[in-house]
C-alpha cells in the first residue's frame, strides 16, 4: 500500500499548487474512519480508498478528487456523516463523496433495480460533476483487481457484467482507454477464463519467439524518421486477451493467425509531423490496403485523434502503426482527464459541458421520461457506434454515429427541427430523410409547422436522441388522447419474415397481444428457402405500445415492414395524421 508521503510526492510531479496538508489530513481521516474493516481478501479495509486515490493521481487529477478517492467509502461504510466530511474538508469535496455514495448505493440495489435504471441513477449523478464518474471508474477498477477474493460466485459474474456493460463503455467514451482495456479484460478474466487463458498461452508464445522484434522495429521506424528530419519515439502497448478476443470474433480468424500482438505508437511533435511521418513510412514501405484511418481529421466520437495504417514494416513483417502528437497521447492514455491543467491554480475552467456534450445527451435522454429498458438501449447506441461529420448549411459541424440519417441530423440540431422535418436536402440535392450520410455531407432540413414525427422512422434512427424524441412525441400525443377518453383504433398490416421453427409463429402472435394491438387476419403470403412470409392485419388500440412492439421486433432481427391496409389506402398513416392535426 502506498503511504501518505509517496502519495503527497506523485501530486507534486504534477501539481504544484495543490494542498499537501488537506491530502494529509484526508489520508488520516480515511485510516481512522475504516480502522476496524476488512476487505473479502482478508486485509485492512484501508488499502481499497488509497488505491483508489493512486488510480486518480495516476490520471492527474486534482487535489479534491484525489481527496474524494480516500474519503469515498467513509459515508457509506462508517459512521462519518455528510456534514462531518463538508465541516473537515469542504462543500465541494462533500458533495463529490455523496456523489460516489449514492452510485455505490444504487449497486447494492442491482438485484431489486433492472441494469437500466442503474445506469440511470448513475448518469444523473454524474452529471453535475464528471469527477463524480471518475472516482467511480477508479473505485471499479480496484475492485474487480481484487474481484478474484470475492466467494460469492453469482456476485462476480455480476460485477463483470456490470462492468463489461456499463462501466467499460463509460470509461471508452470518456477517452480513457487504459482503464477501459483494464476494466474489459479483468471482466473477461471472470466470465470466459477459459478463453482468456488459452489466449495468454498463446500470447507468452509469440512473446517468447519474438523477444527483442519490437526494439529492433521500433529502433529502426525512429532511425527513418530521424534520417528525414522528424524528431520522435515509440511507445509501444500490448493488446489485452480481451481485445484479441474481440478481433478474432470479428474478423474471424482462428488464434495461429495472430500475429500482430503489439502496436506500435510513433510519438511526433507536430500535427503537421504526424502526415509527414505517414508519408514517410508509405514511401518506404507497402501499405495494406483498407487499413488506413485518419482520426486526426476526423476524431472519433469520445475525441480521440490519431492517424492509423498498418504496413509491411521492417523485417517484412506486418504492423499496426499510430501517429500521434505528445498532446493526442496524453488524451488517449488518461482521456478526458487529461483536460485538466496546473498552469496558474487549481481551478479547472477548461471543461465544462462542450468537454463531454455526449453526457448532456444522456441527461437528455433520459429526462425525456422514456422507460429505463429503452433509454438503456437508445444510450448504448450513443456510447458503442463510430461517426460521421456532417455540416449545416452555415459550416456548423455535426457529429453523428456510422450511417446516421438526415431524420437523426434534425434531432442533433434541435428537437423542433426534428419534429418538423418533411424533407431534406443532401449537398443541394433533393433526398430521402432516411438517406445513410456520409462524412462531409452538407445537409439541410426543411420544415413545416404542420408537420409531425412518423412513427416508421424509428426503425431508420441512429441515435438515441432522436429515436427518444419520437418516442416522447408519441407518448405526449398518446397521454393527451386517453386523457380526453379518445379511444381511436387504428388498422395496419405487418408482413414479416419468420424462420421456419416450430413455435416463432406463436411467439410473434404473443407480442402483438401483449402490445394491445388485436389480430384481425394472419395469411402466410409465401414460402422461402428457410422463411415463411407472413402478414398479419392488426387493430391497433396504442401506438405507443405498437411502437414498443415495433422496436422488439427489430431486436429480434427480423425483416419486416409496415403497409398500407388492404382496405383503405394508407388507412393508417392518414389516421395518425388526423389524430395529429386534431391535437
């Protein structure tokens, strides 16, 4: 365990301007207030806050969060109190604690509460301060170090599927990939150890066989850059088993053919070094096509830049290459909290919500009063999916996921412009609201006020934000219909593709029961190779729970679509037009 004085000594490599007797006074605050505790493993309970502490000063925090760090776990599991924390070191540092109190409460709670509505709590409260999320992030992480100790077998595999679904993406969209690969592999470790051991073998194998092959690379990709007048060095980063697992689960290659176990990251000066640098390596060597991601130009979506290629490098052998600025390093290794500076005080003033908008996307989300299961969802698509860069027609910059459409540019602008949206056009050319975009795209929305979201454009939404906002459209016109006892059918017909399986059919016909909608006729419209085409024409008592029906449908990956009834053409868009105009 590290002790106070060599904690005090790492915040001052840093941060010269912070309060070594208030890190002090916490330090021995937090030996007091867990004297008689013990962690599952057996030792003193205070080894968990100062780890935690260490986590943070390993991100270069400041003085409060690093205080918080030790102070975390005194309200929850000691008879110190909030007003006692606030008397002795502050409202700010009292608040961050209560913060982190209550995130820990709500997980004690996972057995009673859904995953979603975990994930709720804790995006609300981290949403007043984003320290609050990193001091949780540092607590996770030492606790799944220690997750092994744990007996309770059921509560590990939750803790890591918690942390696989929850925390690690938290962590990724934040930048922070050092702890994010962390946090994925130790929960790896726990739900596939298997997997994750045979991976290591093989690791240890080409390690072993390849001992001194990254020195030797790394020294001659300095010596070509040197030779051209580009100062840089290599600072090289081994892919966890988790990561090789997920590339081999995505590319499909079997365990022999990894090779590339290494990456190898070219530190420049400049941004104007990192094209040099990529021009020198692709002069000199073979560039494997369809490897080559400019993040500079086009950060990903947690502001990560980079420049990727991958190359047939010294040796002829095949390596993945990143070049990047000390600034872009930084950033990739501690993420947003890099974003904090020591130049004239402690006082951070350079992040503030356009540091981590995504997480004022959450908020809104889920303000929006949707389910918890569905904003889990709509949330997991904001934090998981690349993007793209689209543009208004003033050169104002939009950020949206991979093959977003101009329905989800709308709603990114403004929730009125999406809900107004009638047509839109796409670098001056007349398109289809549920055109996929494309990086630099130009887009404009046209608008009427007597418009309204369609229902059907759920299906065609990349983000969370949009596919929220129509779903709260929705459920406003369909709360202000029952309130004035409107009781209005509506009638539209299903065709979807069903997998020759015994009991499918049943189960979709269950479905649409329990959305309230009524089926009127069921016809098999035809027999394919391994699918019977199905129509189904409903009754539909709730379109906001057709729409629930509509949205599990799509998760089961099933093609379908929505047309107009047999006897009346488009019956029911024109119903749900009317129904509009008359609210």
């Amino acid at each position: 365990m590290i002790n106070n004085d060599e904690l005090i000594n790492k915040v001052k490599l840093y941060n010269k301007f912070f309060n070594p007797e208030t890190l002090s006074k916490a330090y021995d605050f937090a030996l007091k207030a867990h004297k008689h505790q013990k962690r599952d493993e057996g030792v003193p309970y205070i080894i968990h806050p100062v780890a935690v502490a260490d986590i943070l000063t390993e991100l270069k925090l400041d003085s409060a969060t690093i205080t918080t760090g030790l102070l975390h776990d005194t309200i929850e599991d000691t008879k110190t109190t909030y007003n006692s924390v606030k008397k002795e070191f502050g409202k700010e540092v009292a608040d961050l604690v209560d913060g982190v109190t209550k995130i820990s409460a709500l997980e004690e709670k996972a057995a009673e509460n859904s995953k979603a509505e975990n994930f709720r709590k804790l995006i609300l409260a981290t949403s007043k301060d984003i320290r609050v999320l990193l001091v949780k992030l540092a607590d996770r992480l030492h606790n799944m170090r220690t997750l092994k100790f744990v007996k309770d077998e059921n509560k590990r595999i939750r803790k890591a599927k918690e942390t696989m679904e929850i925390y690690a993406p938290l962590a990724d969209r934040m930048g922070m990939n050092r702890i994010r690969d962390e946090l994925e592999d130790l929960s790896f470790s726990i739900l596939n150890s298997d997997a994750r051991n045979l991976i290591e073998q093989r690791l240890n194998f080409i390690k072993n066989n390849r001992e001194d092959n990254f020195k030797i690379i790394s020294h001659e990709l300095v010596e070509l850059l040197k030779s051209k007048g580009i100062n840089a060095y290599v600072a090289g980063r081994e892919k966890t088993p988790f990561s090789i697992w997920r590339k081999i689960q995505k590319k499909k290659i079997s365990l022999e053919q990894l090779t590339d176990i290494v990456g190898f990251r070219i530190i420049v000066s400049t941004v104007d070094d990192c094209y040099k640098a990529l021009g020198v390596f692709h002069s000199k060597y073979s560039a494997i096509p369809g490897k080559f991601k400019d993040y500079i130009s086009t950060p990903k979506i947690n502001d990560y830049k980079s420049i990727h290629s991958s190359l047939i490098g010294p040796r002829k052998q095949r390596i993945e290459i990143q070049i990047r600025t000390q600034e872009m390093h930084e950033f990739a290794e501690r993420g947003i909290a890099s974003h904090w500076k020591y130049k004239s005080s402690e006082r951070i003033s350079d992040l503030s919500w356009r540091e981590y908008d995504w997480l004022r996307d959450l908020v809104e989300i889920i303000e929006a009063g949707n389910s918890p299961e569905h904003y889990f969802e709509f949330t997991k698509l904001q934090m998981f999916q690349d993007n793209v860069f689209c543009f208004t027609p003033k050169g104002a910059v939009i950020k949206l996921p991979k093959n977003a459409t101009p329905i989800d540019f709308a709603y990114a602008v403004h929730t009125k412009i999406g809900d107004a949206a009638i047509n839109c056009l796409i670098n001056g050319r007349e398109s289809s609201l549920q055109t996929n975009l494309k990086n630099g795209d130009m887009v404009k929305i046209v608008i009427s006020k007597k418009a309204s979201p369609s229902l059907h454009w759920i299906s065609s939404c990349k983000t969370g934000k949009a596919r929220s906002a129509i779903k709260k459209y929705w459920g406003e016109k369909t709360d202000n219909k029952s309130s004035k006892n409107e009781k209005k059918l509506y009638r539209s017909t299903l065709v979807i593709d069903l997998p020759h399986k015994p009991g499918v059919l049943g189960e979709i016909s269950t479905l649409i029961g329990l959305s309230g909608s009524n089926i009127l006729n069921v016809e098999l419209i035809q027999k394919k190779d391994k699918h019977l085409e199905f129509s189904f024409d409903l009754q539909i008592k709730d379109l906001k729970n057709f729409t629930n029906l509509i949205s599990q449908i799509k998760q089961k990956d099933l093609n379908f679509k929505i047309i107009r009834h047999k006897q009346k053409k488009n019956a029911f868009i024109q119903r749900i037009f009317e129904n509009f105009k008359r609210n």
